[in-house]
C-alpha cells in the first residue's frame, strides 16, 4: 500500500503472509498491490474495494531487493544486544574521604528519558563491579560523520578470552563484586522480561555479536544503522566494545578503513539507497545493510580512485576534529556542525564526486 492508501498509516505499509518451513525461501519477485483513497480511517472492506485499485502481480518495491551488491555486506554485523540499558550502563558513585577501591569500584545504573516501561518505573542497580567487566561502549549517540563523539561505561560480563559470564560463572570464577551486580540484573530481567526462555546473558551475546568483538580488532569502520542521515567513523586501536544501534567491521589497513567511511559518509551513497529504505513519515530513514546494495568494490590499493578517497577521508576526519561544540551539545546538533564544516570546507562535495565515480564505474 502506497501513500495514496490513506487514511491508514502516515507512512507505505504491507502485511506478508508465510508459513512455517523446515527451509527459508526469499521473499517474492511480485506482490498485490494497493493504490486509491480512503474515505476515512477504518473504512470497511465494502468501502475499501469499491474505492483502491488492486494490481495483481505488481513488481515488489526495491526495498526488498538484496540480490548482488557489495562482498562488504557479509563484512559488517551488528553490535551487542546490551538491553535494558539500566541493566547494562552505569555511572561511577562518589565515594566519601576514603575514596573508591579502584580494582572494583561502586557503579549505579545509567537512567535517561529514552527509558520505556517496565524498566522506566524500576530501581536503579548499585553495586561494586571489577574494573575489567567495566568497558566504554559505543551507542548511535557516540558516532559522529568521521568522529567518535562519546562513548558510555557498561558493565559488560565478558573476559578477555570471550567468555559471557552469568551470575553463577561469575561465582564460579572468583568474581564476587561482578556476581553481586549480575545476581540483582538477573532477577530484574526475570521478573520483567518478555521471552520466557531467554536468559540475560543471552540476550548480551544474542547471535554471538558479543563474543565475537573479543579480542578488539586494531582497526574497526562503524556506523550507525539508524537515521536518515549517514554516520561512520574509524576506530583505531583502544578496548571500546560496539552497542546493537552500530554495525562494525574489522579491516586489514588503515586506507581501506578511510576508503570505507569516506563512502558510508557520502551524501552520494545516501542518495542512491533511499528508495531502498523504509520510510517514516518524514522520509526515508534508517540504513541497517542497504548501502551494501550498491556495487561498492573491495580496496584495492592499487586503485587511484580507492587511494583519492582514502586521502578525502583523511582531510575529511581533521576537518571533524577541528569542529568544536558548545558545552552539553546533543549529538544530532554536533553532526550537524561537523556536516557543515564538512561541506563549508569542500571535503563533502569532493568525496560525493570520488562516490559517484566509484559507484558508477563499479571499480
């Protein structure tokens, strides 16, 4: 149904229909599709046949459309499954004159208005947690166009070898002051949660998009998936683990990693998916893997067009890090001022035209 189809849904809309299969099968080629006006919300179906045209066998919109692309789809995933957040983040307690033991110090649930119920209404957590289950994780909010803006503390029960640790591993281990924080998270999740059979830590390492951040890549590209304007950077080096809202990749050399943000960030790539997006009712939003249903080429170093964008991206990001924001910014205002520097500067024009090329040629 399109946006003639209304008043139904501010936004085009679809129902699909399956069944059960011991063997997944794509989705189809061809669809039945709806166009026309509605008299008023809730029209019957009396009504509604007299008034929308059906099309049998139309051609499915492109948003559907996953065949070909770039080898750079099967590159990047999505971060960790680290929800209810006020089970996850947390802030540092201010200690009295003898201070905080360093080894575990005292944490408290991160709250904000983002929260939905039931976890809004509950008590926060506080507990003492061991400093290596403390690590910054990045958020949508943390990615700025070639910059990282700020990453968020969390309390995240995995070890350096891989391994997700529920409150009885923690036990096991010797873990007293993590097992004190997972024993309160866990019987907060069970009495609240929704799935019956999913347990916390599964949930942290759903699809393995935990574990399989460890050990950190030296050089990683994330962006966010969210959005209707692009946001990517690099992340070189450091311990920073990657939130659900970013899709990451670890990349062998630091010019294919410029290579790679210089088009995630282009107005050029955003342009060419947009029809292959959902749409809100502001537009098209959200990103998740469609750009990689463009042709983008793998790097190749020994390609000038590759290497021209690598040096963009390069001029791009000290543009970034020059950009100053005011004190408490919000992080839609800071992209928008790094977007603006960009562009006053020339770097978003040059990379749209290098993206074009690029895509254009298919090499």
């Amino acid at each position: 149904m399109d946006d003639s189809v209304h008043p139904l849904f501010p936004v085009p809309s679809c129902a699909v229909f399956g069944r059960k299969r011991a063997t997944s099968q794509a989705l189809p080629d061809i669809v039945r599709a709806y166009s026309g006006y509605l008299p008023f919300r809730d029209a019957p179906e009396s009504i509604a046949d007299k008034r929308l045209t059906v099309a049998e066998g139309a051609p499915a919109l492109q948003v559907a459309e996953h065949r070909g692309g770039s080898s750079y789809r099967t590159a990047f995933r999505n971060g960790a499954t680290l929800f209810p957040r006020m089970l996850v983040f947390v802030e540092r307690r201010a200690m009295g004159r003898l201070g905080h033991d360093p080894s575990a110090p005292l944490v408290v649930s991160r709250r904000t208005r983002q929260e939905k119920e039931p976890w809004k209404a509950l008590p926060s957590i506080e507990n003492r947690v061991e400093a290596e289950f403390l690590r910054s994780v990045l958020l949508g909010e943390s990615i700025l166009p070639f910059r990282v803006f700020r990453p968020f503390e969390a309390v995240v029960p995995i070890t350096a070898q891989g391994e997700i640790l529920d409150s009885t591993a923690a036990a096991n281990r010797g873990y007293d002051a993590l097992f004190g924080w997972m024993r309160k998270a866990e019987a907060t999740w069970n009495a609240n949660k929704r799935s019956e059979k999913m347990q916390l830590a599964q949930l942290f390492d759903y699809f393995g998009q935990l574990s399989a951040q460890i050990p950190v890549a030296p050089v990683r590209v994330v962006y966010a998936k969210a959005g209707s304007l692009p946001a990517a950077c690099i992340i070189r080096g450091g311990n920073l683990l990657v939130e659900n809202l970013l899709y990451w990749a670890p990349v062998g050399t630091e010019a294919e990693a410029l290579y790679l943000s210089a088009i995630l960030n282009s107005e050029t790539t955003r342009a060419r998916v947009e029809a292959m997006q959902s749409r809100g009712q502001f537009g098209a939003r959200h990103f998740d893997k469609v750009m990689f249903n463009l042709p983008i080429p793998r790097f190749d170093a020994r390609e000038k067009l590759h290497l021209a964008l690598a040096e963009a991206a390069v001029r791009a990001e000290k543009i970034a890090a020059a950009v100053e924001f005011p004190e408490g910014v919000k992080f839609q205002r800071a992209r928008g001022l790094i977007r603006a520097a960009l562009t006053d500067a020339g770097a978003s024009q040059q990379i749209d035209g290098l993206v074009a090329q690029l895509i254009d040629t298919g090499s």
